[in-house]
C-alpha cells in the first residue's frame, strides 16, 4: 500500500507522493505555530483589559494597545482562512492519486491470476478509498498532536514555574509539573478509551466482511433476473411461496450481521459513554489547579486573569492533542479494519499468483464449476470484477435452480453478469 505510491512509477509519480506528505507536515507545524500565537494573544487581550490602568497606561494608549493586540487575532484568523482551503484541496487530490494508483495495481494483480476472491470487489473500490482518505486525516491529525505538545509543553513548564500546584509555594515544585497533569490526564483517559474499544478492529472486519458477502449475493441474484434469457422478473414477484424461498438464502447471513451490529453498538455505546464523561476534563482542570490562585491571600501568589486564560488555553491544547484519539477511536478502528482487510487483499493476491505460477505447469485453464445451475466457460476472466464462486464457499450464495422454473435453459454468459 505505502510502496506502490511512494517509491514505484515515474518520477513525477514519487515527487508527487512525497511533496503530497511534506505538505501535510507543514501544515501541522503551521497549526502548532498559530495556536501558540494564540495564546500568546489571551494573554496579552486578558491583561490589557483588567489591569492596563495598573500598568499605568492612559486611555489612548490603552485603545492603540488593544487595537494590536485585535490585530495580531485578525492575522491569525486570516492565515488559518487563506492557507487551510488551499491546504485541503491539494490533499484531497493527494489522497484521491493514492488511492487510483492502488486501484490500478490490484486490479493488474488481479487480472493476471484471474481467480474469484473473497470481497474483492469491496476491496478494490471502497476498501481503498477509505485507506487513503483515513490516512490524510491520520497524518495530519498526529503531527498536529506532536508539533502541538512541542510548541506548548515548554509553555507550561514555565507557567508551572509562576502558577504552583495547591498547597504549594513558588519554587517548592518543579515548574514542568502543569506540563505532567495536562498529559498525564490526556494519557489516561485515552488509555482507558482504548481499553474499552479494544474488540471494535475485529468487530468491523467481521461486519465488512458480512457486507461484501449480502453485496455479492444481490448482485448475483440480480445478475439472474437480468441475465438468464427469457427471465421475467416481474413473474418472480407474484406468488408469495417464491418471495420466501428467495429470502431464504440470505437469512443466516442477515442473522449474522445483526449479530455483529449489534455487538458493535453495545462497545460503541460503552466507549462513548467514557468519552463524554472524560471530555470535560480539559475544561475543569486549569480551573481546579489554577483558579485559587485568583483569589490568594498573599499578592505575590495571586495570578491575573491573562494568566488564567494563558493556562486554561495551553493545558487545554496538550490535553487534547492527546485525547482526540480516544475521540477518533471510532473512526480509527474504522481505518484500521479496512487495512487490515486490504493486507489480506494482498496476501490473497500474491498467493493467487503463485498458485497460478505452479498451476500453469499443470493446467491451461481453471475450471469455475457451475453458479445458478448454468455452466460457465472455463476461459479467462476478463479485467472487470468476477462474480463466479463455488457453491460451497458461500452457501447463501447459491440460489437453487427451483426458483427458475420455467426459465429458458440456456448458456449462462459470463460477459453478461459484468
């Protein structure tokens, strides 16, 4: 999946690749670097308006104060509103290459061996779009996370150093002290996340996998209708009998998924339950640690209230750079369950072509057996999908011959079910 697009094909192919992930890596240092500006504006905003007469500061200077401060907020905004579009443009197109170049290579693989796969279809055309599209938002998503804790964990180890743990004085803890809450508390509800969802991977490949299946069956069956000569398919519709015995196949597989999704939401329902729970950990703690030091006793250890918001907005920022992926846990098992499902693409791809290797010494031509109780033709597939499977591979994928009474036997045309 990585090779095929960043270090095979043209030059301008592989040039592509990599200016595609440098992009991303600038962006996310371009976000760390904004939301530190930021924050150095809470600071200065929050203080000019409660304190700038202390500061023995007159009007006029105060108002041409705060209209640079107010300016400095607006080149943020302007710089997020003109390179953020542009940026995600230019990696859509990133992702949507990635994902062609990986089309085109499964399906040469696939053409070359020309055997029926499990799901393959799945695979090829929605497995891997949401391969690439999950991993432009995973790229971004975690060098957003490590450029942000590098631009804001020395923050807060100097902010530890002016805003002491409770019960403490100044210079009685180390200041990186607020740095370790921050983190440590993102860490833990992440790990207790994790925990919690730990089964989701193999939940979702299971439920992929019950879904190719129902999509081939029904394609199958209207392949049938559509296909057989002299097949009517609003004969099939008239007799009750019919419609069962049409439905009958599919039944222990509807059964299974509805199995699977159900285990699914009750996992789903415990890890959200969690995340809700431990969101607002971010928003209670700057106030639990810092916010008595508003109203202390002694002058020296009382904080402003640029302080506060300083502190509320970088413990905030570490805090959830760290516990957006138990927010994502979600969507990330999602990803990780159609990785999976395309490493075992692969794997069936290259034992095929071996098979095919070894079988060529032996055979000129594979033999699909029969679908529907018509014979197929033993020659090749062509590039498109190949529908035919063995009967005892996939029983709900067999519909019995009864249920064309009345049908023409003719040849049944594999040109015809592409």
């Amino acid at each position: 999946m990585f090779h095929e697009f960043f270090l095979r094909g043209s030059r301008a192919r592989i040039a592509w690749a990599w200016f595609g992930l440098a992009s991303i890596m600038g962006k996310a240092v371009f976000s760390a670097w904004n939301k530190r500006r930021y924050n150095d504006f809470t600071l200065d905003f929050y203080n000019l308006v409660a304190y700038g007469q202390e500061y023995g500061l007159g009007h006029e200077q105060m108002v041409d104060r705060l209209y640079s401060i107010m300016w400095s907020w607006l080149s943020i905004q302007m710089a997020q509103f003109l390179v953020y579009p542009a940026l995600r443009i230019l990696h859509n197109y990133w992702a949507a290459s990635w994902r062609f170049v990986l089309v085109e290579e499964y399906l040469q693989r696939w053409h070359r061996n020309s055997r029926p796969l499990e799901g393959v279809s799945q695979r090829i055309h929605e497995d891997a779009h949401r391969f690439t599209e999950g991993i432009n938002w995973i790229t971004y998503d975690l060098l957003d996370s490590i450029a942000s804790l590098v631009a804001f964990t020395p923050l807060l180890a100097t902010l530890g150093e002016k805003v002491p743990p409770p019960g403490f004085g100044k210079g009685e803890v180390p200041g990186v002290w607020l740095a370790y809450a921050a983190v440590g508390g993102g860490i833990v509800g992440t790990c207790i996340s994790l925990f919690i969802g730990r089964h989701l991977v193999a939940i979702r490949v299971t439920i992929q996998r019950l879904n190719a299946k129902l999509r081939r069956d029904l394609v199958l069956v209207e392949s049938a209708y559509e296909h057989v000569a002299g097949a009517d398919p609003d004969e099939y519709s008239t007799k009750h009998s019919r419609r069962a015995s049409r439905l009958a196949p599919f039944a222990p597989l509807l059964t299974e998924m509805w199995n699977a999704y159900s285990t699914m939401y009750v996992h789903l329902g415990a890890l959200r339950f969690w995340n809700e729970l431990w969101s607002n950990v971010d928003e209670l703690l700057p106030y639990i640690l810092v916010a008595p030091r508003l109203i202390a006793a002694d002058p020296e250890m009382r904080l402003s209230y640029g302080d506060l918001a300083q502190t509320k907005n970088a413990v905030g920022r570490v805090f959830n750079q760290i516990w957006t992926w138990a927010e994502k846990w979600e969507d990330l098992t999602e990803w990780m369950s159609v990785h999976r499902r395309l490493v075992e693409l692969e794997e069936m791809l290259a034992n095929a072509d071996e098979r095919e290797a070894l079988a060529a010494f032996a055979t000129p031509t594979p033999s699909f057996g029969k679908v529907f109780g018509h014979a197929l033709p033993s020659k090749a597939l062509p590039l498109a999908m190949p529908v035919a499977r063995s009967a005892s591979s996939s029983p709900t994928a067999v519909i019995p011959s009864s249920s064309f009474r009345g049908v023409r036997s003719e040849p049944f045309r594999m040109a015809d079910m592409v």
